[in-house]
C-alpha cells in the first residue's frame, strides 16, 4: 500500500463524523443512568430517539442543501434517490462507476453527499488546475490523508502542520538529487540482474507477484538501506507486510478501530521502530555515510538546526516506501502485459531501442543510458495513462474557489467540501487524449503536455517526488527483461481490481518466458518469438 494508496482511493472522508457533543438534556440524562436512576430500556429508548432525530435534522439539512440553501453557482449534486445515504451507496459501487454515471449528465463537476461531508468531483485538466495548483492553506491533505498517521507514526507527514512537512519533503527531495539517482540506479541493476537470473532459461511467472517481490527488494536497498537489505531482509519485509495488511478500507474511516488488522499494525509499527532505532543509533555513532535515503533522513536538518528523531526517520522511512512499492510494482506490470499482450504492434520499436542502446553502451545500464531509453519511457508512460494505480487523489478545500467547465458553467465550490480528482477517469477522456482506449505508446512522441492532463504522478504542488526514480526503477526492469528473454501472454490480458486501496491488475498476471538466443557480438536476436498474441487492446 503506498502514501498514496493509503492516500488516493477511496476515501472520502477521513473519519467517521466527530460525534456531537452531548446537549444539557443528554448529559443530565446518562448521568442520571450512572447514578442508576433510570433502567437499560430507558437508555435504548432515549438513543433510539437521538439516533432518529439526528437522522431527521441530517435530512432536513440535505434537503435544505439541494434546494433553499444552495447558492446558484455551488456544483449540481448527483441525484441521489435516498437522501443522505443514497451518495454513499452511489459511491460504495465504485468511484469509476460513479463518475461514469455522473458525468455524462453533469460534466466535469458534480458533487456527492456523503454523511455530512460533501465531496466534489472536479474531472479533467480545465476544473483541476486549482486543485493541482493552490496552497497547502487553501486545498489540504492532511484532513483526508490522516488515516495514515498510525502507519507512518507520530511527528511526521500528516501527523505535522503544512510548513514542517514541506520541510520533511525538502529532506526527502534532497535525497532524490541526480547524484544520488545515479547511484540508486546502480542498485536497482544489481538487484534486477541478481533477481532474473533466478528466472533461468523459461518457464511462467505472474508478473504482479514476481515484480512486486523484486521492488521490495530494490527498495530495500536503496531507501531502508545496506544493514537492513543485507541482514534484516525478511524480519523487516514481514513487518512491513503487516503494516501494510493493516490499512484496510475501514482504517480510512476509523484508523483506530480495534481490529484484528490494526492490531497487527500496530505491533509491527513498535517492533520496526526497535530494529530501526539499533540501526540508525549505530550510524549515528559511527558516522558512516551510507548512500540511502535512511542517510538523507538521518543527516537531515530543520531551518532551526534540529533533527528528526529515530523515530520519526522510520516514520519518514516508512512513507516513502508506501508511496513508491504498490505504484512502482503495479506500473511496471501493466507495462509488460500491455506490450506483450500489443507485441506485433509495440514489441519491436521496443526490442529495436534496446539493441541500438546495446550497439552505442554494450551490455551497461546506467542512469544515462536509462535516459536513452525513449521508447520505453512511453510504454511505461501509456501503462501508466491507461491505469493509474491512485485512481483518485483528494484535498479539502479550505477557502471557496471557482471552476469554469469547458463548456462555459461557472462555480463556486464551498469551503469545507472534499475535492477529488481522477487520474483513471480524466485520462480516458477523448478531450483528453484521442482515443483514450486504445493503447498506443507512440502518442506521447507528440505529446503537447497541458497542465493536468496527465496525472498518474498527480501533478503541481505535490505533483510526485518519487517520479524519476518510479521510471528509472521500471525502465531497469523491463531493459534487463526485453534484453534477455521473449514473452507471451497466458490467458487473456486482465481487468484493473478496482476493490484494492491501490488499484492494480486483477490475478492472474501469467505469462510465459523464453530466453532470447544470443547473437555472436553479444546482442540479442532481432524479434521472433513465440506464438503470437493479439494485438490492439482497449482494456
Ligand atoms: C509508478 C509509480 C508511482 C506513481 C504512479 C505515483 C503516483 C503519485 C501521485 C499520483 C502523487 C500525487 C498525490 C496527490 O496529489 O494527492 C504522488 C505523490 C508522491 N509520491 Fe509518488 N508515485 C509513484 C512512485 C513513487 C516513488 C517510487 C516514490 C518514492 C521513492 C514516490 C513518492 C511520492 C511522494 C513523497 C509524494 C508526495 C508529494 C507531495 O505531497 O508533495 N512516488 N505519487
């Protein structure tokens, strides 16, 4: 599960409403109860009546809001048969389904009641650029990105006020500079050569599993750092298993529920926190200079000169690494299945890339030769287009600001609503991207770039930090792949799992391998291979 993932999809809101507090008559009432004046019927009564009266005030209250309250210019809200409940049950179907349903009738901005809280849908580059572009001040994370807290830990990202966290995103980018890249990418060879040499000559894999597995443990070695991806591999990655089991769609609304999955959550948390603090307080000690992201965090200063503590560099730790493994393990599947499943058609601009970077550098890669790698830059791009794993990034708008549709309609969307955007429905717009359905790599040679219209990192002020690295990671990976062996797909290509917390192919993801015959000079054979498959997929 990544920050993200954790952050993007389904939630709406963050908790459950605060619940409000007890009016004199209430509070008189339970505390009679406590000095036993009244009996358990009276109590189930008098919450039966508070619980109904809460209903009619909510229903009076979104009555109101569809009609004497609403100013002419706020969204138009989805026609929800059953007030108050009837958006959430729009929503629980799905936010694909959803705005599928919505837009067609009310464009590019529409807002849902949920509960009290209501969320607008603001879809495509022209209504999101405000979303993308405003201050922490005026559209926040923090409100419906706190759920995370228990996972990432006290102190750090949204357990923290808007201003230290853009300085713990200043240690974070200062260890993603082009120096430390490179070195990363030396890592990330390493362990994708070491990881597929296991592979042997042929057999079949499910891509999700076997490439979720190798980002582990690149991640481990180039973000948890060398004492923990050398002796503390599996004790760590079980951990981190149970932290991530532990976000599950109800810790979005109740992140403190007493479940069997937070539980386990939470003894995870404390038992990192111990293998970190041996960690960190040995390095400390010994001032070794590692070249991690553990490091950066370690050495990393506030303006006022202070530093985090062990246990906010795990915290730290720990975020990064949730917003860079499902996304970067998801990504990196769709791009294999969707070129293996278009081989005939996308295959060989691929292969032909390879052997002419192999011609120019050998069998080397490198941050520069990554860079080369233009062709596969746009498979994974198009991957990515076609199926952002965060298929909805949310803010809480804090001031009123307006939105102008492509078709002229103006609003003004209040303070205090839930803004979402989605990656996954505003890059298959036609106005977005011609023939959004079809795969097709080659668009991005001509892509004309306009803000927003491609988000699958997001895009502006908290536009991804991890951006080069989830392309350098990726590019690695399927550079060494297409290097080394032929694919095929089994069965047919699969449909995106949109019940997941960071959506990703449903299983199974098999496919077939075959290593490739090696040429004398050492290059691979020009495309041949296997069977073939079918070729333009709208999936
Ligand atoms: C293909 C892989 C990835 C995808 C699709 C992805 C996607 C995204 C998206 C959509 C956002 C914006 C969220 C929002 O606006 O609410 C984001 C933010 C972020 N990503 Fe990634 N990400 C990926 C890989 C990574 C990696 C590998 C790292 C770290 C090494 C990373 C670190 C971050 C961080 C720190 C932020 C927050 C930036 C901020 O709030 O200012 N991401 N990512």
């Amino acid at each position: 599960m990544s920050l993200l993932s954790s952050l993007a999809t389904l939630t709406l809101f963050k908790k459950a409403p605060p619940p409000p507090p007890p009016s004199f008559s209430a509070f008189a009432f339970l505390s009679s109860f406590a000095k036993e004046e009244k009996g358990w019927s009276d109590v189930v009564f008098f919450l039966g009546i508070l619980l109904l009266a809460s209903i009619a005030l909510l229903v009076i209250l979104d009555v109101l809001s569809r009609t004497m309250l609403k100013s002419k210019r706020t969204p138009p809200l989805i026609d929800a048969s059953i007030p108050i409940v009837g958006g959430m049950l729009e929503f629980l179907k799905g936010p694909m389904k959803l705005m599928a349903k919505a837009f067609p009738k009310h464009g590019e901005v529409f807002t849902v009641p949920v509960f009290h809280e209501r969320i607008t849908f603001l879809i495509g580059p022209k209504v999101s650029e405000f979303f993308f572009k405003a201050k922490d001040v005026e559209m926040s994370q923090k409100e419906v990105y706190e759920f995370n807290v228990p996972t990432f830990g006290k102190g750090v990202v949204f357990d923290v006020d808007h201003q230290t966290r853009a300085e713990q995103f200043r240690f974070f980018a200062d260890s993603l500079k082009s120096e430390r890249l490179r070195t990363y990418v030396g890592m990330m060879v390493k362990e994708a050569d070491a990881f597929f040499e296991k592979w042997g000559d042929e057999g079949e894999v499910d891509l999700l599993d076997s490439l979720s597995e190798l980002i582990v443990l690149t991640a481990s070695r180039c973000l948890l750092g060398r004492e923990i991806r050398e002796n503390l591999f599996s004790e760590v990655t079980a951990l981190v298993h149970d932290l991530d089991k532990g976000m599950v769609p109800l810790s979005v609304f109740f992140p403190y529920a007493p479940i069997e999955a937070h539980r386990k959550r939470d003894k995870a948390r404390k038992e990192l926190a111990l293998i970190f603090d041996k960690v960190i307080q040995a390095r400390r000690e010994s001032g070794s200079l590692e070249p991690d992201v553990l490091q950066t965090f370690i050495d990393a200063r506030y303006k006022d000169g202070s530093k985090l503590t062990n246990d906010q560099v795990l915290g730290m730790l720990i975020a990064v690494l949730f917003a860079g493994q499902h996304t970067s393990s998801i990504t990196s599947t769709w791009t294999g299945l969707l070129a293996i499943a278009n081989k005939e058609r996308v295959m060989p601009y691929l292969e032909q890339e390879q052997q002419q970077i192999m011609k120019k550098h050998g069998t080397k890669i490198d941050f520069d030769v990554l860079a080369e790698m233009d062709e596969l830059h746009y498979a994974v791009k198009e991957a990515l287009r076609m199926h952002p794993p965060l298929i909805m990034l949310l803010r809480k708008a804090q001031v009123n600001f307006d939105v102008e549709t492509s078709d002229g309609k103006k609003y003004t969307v209040p303070k205090g609503h839930i803004c979402a955007t989605s990656p996954a429905f505003a890059h298959r717009m036609e106005s977005v991207f011609k023939n959004p359905n079809t795969y097709d790599p080659q668009r991005f040679k001509t892509d004309e770039n306009k803000f927003a219209s491609y988000i699958g990192f997001g895009a502006g002020r908290h536009g991804c930090m991890g951006e080069t690295f989830a392309f350098m990671q990726i590019k690695t990976i399927w550079s060494v792949l297409i290097r080394n062996y032929e694919f095929e797909l089994i069965g047919d290509l699969p449909e995106p799992d949109y019940e997941g917390m960071v959506v990703g192919p449903k299983h199974p993801c098999k496919i077939r391998y075959k290593r490739r015959e090696k040429k004398k000079n050492g290059l691979m054979k020009s495309p041949s291979m296997m069977s073939k498959s079918k070729s333009m997929t709208s999936k």
